[in-house]
C-alpha cells in the first residue's frame, strides 16, 4: 500500500465537503432545487448555493436550466454514476434496514459452545427480522482476557462458568444446569451408584478445572483425597478418555444428554451432591447504546431461559 498516496488523499478528502455529495445527489434524483431542498429539509438559496461550491471542484456546471426545470450535463451524468455506489454503502451503514445484518462476536469455552450456541444459532436462524453471522472464538487463558475483550470491544458476549465484574462490564446469571458423573458403559467396578468412599478409589476427568465452577463439587469434602487424572477445555477429548478408560466425569447433564449416543458412556447417580453448573454472560455496559446489540441480547437470555425451564 502507498501510504504517502493514501496520506494525500485524506487531506484531499478532508477540504472537501462530503454534504456537497449529497446535496448532488438530491438534486440529480429530483431534477429540481425545490423538492431536493424539501426532501433535504434545506432552503433552495442553501441548496443552490451548495451547487455552485461543487461547480468549484469540476470543470463543469453540472445542471443547465431547461424551462422551469433543470437537467444533469453528461459530466454530471458520470459523477452520479462514479460516486452513487459509494454513497449507497455508506447510507446502508446507517439505515435502520441494514443494522440487522451484524456479525456477533461471542467468546466461550469450546464446551459452553456445544452446551449453547446450536441454540443461539437456531434462534437467529428462526428470525426474520435478523441477518446475524456468529464469529465463536475460545476464551483467553490470561485471567483479564475476557474483561479486556469486552473494554475493547474485541468481544460482543462473552459466556463463562465465572463471573467477569468490572465498572464497565454488565454480568448476569443465564444458566443453570444440574452436574452428572459420567464413566464407561462397562466400568469394572461402578455399577448403579458411586458413593463418597468408591469416589476415593477412581482418578477422575474434569473440564477445564481454572474455570470449572461447581457449587459443592471438587471444593467439597466429597472430593478430598480423590485424584484428577485428566483435565482438558475440550469436551470430546474429555469424552474420548473416559470411555477408554476407567475414570470417572463430572459434567452438566445437558452435555451429557446431547454427547452420550456418541460415545460409550453412562451417567451413574451419585450418593453425594454434586451441586448445579452457572453459566454467566458478560456484555459492554456500552451495548445499552447499541440498540440492535441489546435485542439480540434480549433474545439471547429468552431462549435460555426456555432452556433452562425444559431442563428443569
């Protein structure tokens, strides 16, 4: 890129009066001075003497007067032509038509996003009134990554088993689902039931352990002394190593039910309690400025909520 070139060219742009373009337009569409100042909100002199400003950048008088009306010169003809398209994109930028074409960027786990977004995609894909393209990327291992993303506007939603508080971040509590223990349909030694002293005895598979947040789970004295064989972010390496293996899962029923034909696992009930899985969504309080944003969120935290009451 020839950035001496490009330089020139936005000082060029910046002396020039980008509304002269537009008044251009109004009166080439409309063919008279009049109905473009009305359309424009403008008085005729004001529209008029616009007109004459452009003629000062052109070697041309870009409209002649024929009778009562005025026509566009050839030259005009070709500027029209040259700049109409730009101009189009640049008003579907700022048309309330085109806000619904978006693309929302939403960070996660890999897992929360099996866990979730099949159905936020279901629910885009169901609307009419939105044309919004999903960019999913996985969570940054540094502690702030998800604070920063969110400041700097790198992330529109962010989804996680922990809650991001910050002055300018808005969290809230989106989801709830009961935790499962998982092992291979043909464990040696669970057969119906895992008690408190069996749980001793096995090596067990975690999701993420940084972010796993479970209500009395691995914190509780349930767990002490147990051993954690394997912890991964991703859902079907978890998985793979539990039926290949004679460990022992931990997981939110939802993925278990969704994940279980796939692979050669069982759920196993558990004498102890294992607690319920939050998950939290964190958003820019500057989204409340962005009006299509705040219904998409809104639309977000409905159909959760319809999960969260057919799961229960």
């Amino acid at each position: 890129m020839d950035y001496s070139s490009h330089n020139d060219g936005l000082k060029l742009l910046r002396r020039f009066d980008m509304n002269l373009l537009t008044i251009f337009e109004a009166v080439y569409a409309y063919k008279s001075v009049s109905k473009a100042a009305e359309a424009l909100g403008m008085t005729s002199p004001a529209v008029s003497q616009s007109i004459q400003r452009l003629r000062g950048y052109f070697p041309d008088p870009l409209f002649i007067r024929i009778g009562k009306g005025i026509s566009p010169t050839v030259y005009a003809d070709s500027l029209h032509s040259n700049i109409k398209s730009s101009l189009i994109d640049i008003i579907g930028i700022f048309s309330t038509k085109n806000e619904s074409n978006r693309t929302l960027v939403i960070w996660s786990e890999p897992y929360l996003g099996v866990l979730l977004l099949s159905s936020v995609c279901e629910l885009f894909e169901q609307s009419t009134n939105f044309h919004c393209q999903i960019l999913h990327r996985p969570l940054p291992e540094k502690d702030n990554g998800a604070e920063e993303a969110l400041m700097y506007h790198r992330a529109d939603i962010i989804f996680d088993t922990k809650a991001t508080y910050s002055p300018g971040i808005e969290v809230e509590n989106v989801y709830s689902d009961k935790m499962v223990a998982v092992c291979r349909t043909d464990h040696p030694r669970i057969k119906d039931r895992l008690t408190v002293d069996m749980l001793q005895d096995e090596k067990q598979v975690f999701l993420n352990r940084t972010s796993m947040k479970m209500a009395s789970a691995e914190q509780g004295d349930s767990f002490k002394g147990a051993e954690t064989a394997f912890s991964t972010y991703s859902l079907m390496t978890s998985l793979s190593v539990i039926e290949s293996t004679d460990y022992v899962g931990f997981f939110p029923l939802t993925l278990v039910n969704k994940m279980q034909p796939a692979f050669r696992i069982r759920q196993i009930e558990c004498d102890f309690e294992l607690g319920d899985y939050e998950i939290y969504m964190s958003y820019s309080k500057k989204a409340m400025q962005d009006r299509l944003l705040l219904m998409l969120l809104n639309m977000i935290r409905r159909r959760l909520a319809s999960m969260n009451a057919q799961e229960r």
